[in-house]
C-alpha cells in the first residue's frame, strides 16, 4: 500500500515531503502507543536540504493531530518560515536547536516522558542493563533535573551529555533521544521506553536483577545495530509495517 500522499505543497520538494510524512507517521504511532502527555511532549525533523530549517508541531495540537501538511518548518529562531497563525513550539526549540547544533549527524529529535521512562529517571541507579532492550541501547547519558530547559544555554548543557550515546535520560523527567533519521529515532524510543518498563516491573519483585558480565554488554550494541539503526535493511523494513499500521488506523497522518 502506497504510504505518502501524491499531492505536494507549491514550493516543496519531495525530500521535504517523506520527512514530513515520516515525522507525522512518528507523531501518530506514538499517540497510538499512550506515549504522548497532553501538550508537553514534543519530536523535531530538520528539512532534507536544509540543515538550518526543522520541522515542528504547532504547540497547541495533540500527537494525535498531527498530519504531514499541518507541521510548522521553523527557522533557527524559531521563525515560522511559511506564514502560519499557529504558535510554533517556541518553549522546546531551544533544547531541540542545541541538540542539533551540536550533532549535525542528528535529523530527527525525540522527547517523551513515559510513567516507566520517569520513574527510571528517579531511581539513582539510572538504566540497568538487565533486560536485553536496555543492552541493545548501550550506554545513554544522563541530564540532572535543572527545571524547565527553556534557554539556548540549557540545550546546550543538556547537548553536551549525550557524549557518545544518542538517548539522554533526564533525571526526574524522561529522555530525549537524536536518529539519523525518523524511523531510526522512533526504534530507539521503542527500546528506551521498553527497558524501562521491564525495569520497573522487574524491580517491584524486590530481587536483584540480573546484569550479564561486561563483555557482554559491550558486544550486544553491535550486534543490535541490525534492529536499531536507521541505515539497516530490519529496522526499514520494521518501519514500512508501522507505515501500514498507520494506513489502516490513521490514514490521514499523511495529508
């Protein structure tokens, strides 16, 4: 089944379309997922062709909402750069511009607060990598909790905290996580949100968890990479599926 819409907007590549496609695909599978909250969660694309140009929603819209046409392109302040009377998302730009700044690799941003994720984020232990979606991430980094990243100065402290990782969990929050592309981004926050929820069912048995030994850990990220990055043949093919999921529950995403 075809999984983009044939009409483009006057003015607007193709590359620009998929990106828009794929991005409010990502909206409306994690709205099927319960990951959304309300207004407060939030995911970015930069435009294909134009690394200084991203993709947004309209702050006042529901994951739910969210269609491909209906996403705001902001420039690197924030600017709408087609006219729209919708506010753009201007409190969460900035911790997604320092994310972007700082990895030019990064083409789409994810920022989720799951219960699980947030209860993780809690715990002063962090991610433990007991269960095989937690040792397919590989180490993340961690954020202390600072209040409310509003500032360019914020994003980029929180930016500097990936180190080599692309998940950041966010202590007493959630995680924000880059991909090189959409569906990459979106497989990552599948594995974070599911480490974390086997996590806590795991911990509320009140035994010790089991944590395989280091040489494990250290080849399994590796080995995962065929699942969880965006370049590999499993994870488009994964990707091509939730396409389809979507074309029967919310065809609409890609109007």
């Amino acid at each position: 089944m075809q999984t983009q819409a044939t009409a483009l907007k006057p003015g607007m590549s193709p590359e620009e379309w998929k990106a828009r496609v794929d991005l409010a695909a990502a909206f409306r599978l994690a709205a099927l997922q319960d990951w959304d909250e309300g207004l407060v969660a939030h995911l970015s694309a930069r435009v294909p062709g134009n690394p200084n140009q991203f993709l947004m929603h309209p702050a006042a819209l529901l994951f739910e909402e969210i269609t491909a046409s209906r996403l705001h392109k902001l420039d690197e302040k924030c600017n709408h750069v087609v006219p729209s009377d919708e506010m753009p998302h201007k409190f969460a730009f900035p911790f997604h511009k320092g994310i972007y700044d700082a990895y030019p690799q990064a083409q789409c941003i994810i920022h989720l607060h799951t219960k699980y994720v947030t209860a993780v984020a809690m715990q002063e232990q962090g991610l433990i990598y007991g269960n095989q979606y937690a040792m397919w991430l590989g180490p993340i980094g961690y954020h202390d909790y600072e209040g409310l990243i509003s500032t360019d100065e914020e994003g980029q402290r929180l930016a500097r905290n990936f180190g080599n990782s692309q998940v950041v969990l966010q202590r007493g929050h959630g995680f924000v996580l880059w991909g090189h592309t959409v569906h990459e981004a979106y497989m990552l926050a599948f594995l974070m949100i599911r480490a974390c929820e086997t996590q806590v069912r795991s911990l509320a048995g009140g035994v010790k968890p089991y944590v395989p030994p280091q040489h494990v850990l250290d080849i399994t990220p590796g080995q995962a990479r065929i699942i969880t990055d965006g370049n590999a043949p499993f994870n488009q093919m994964s990707w091509r599926a939730l396409l389809r999921k979507l074309d029967r529950e919310a065809p609409d995403y890609k109007t």
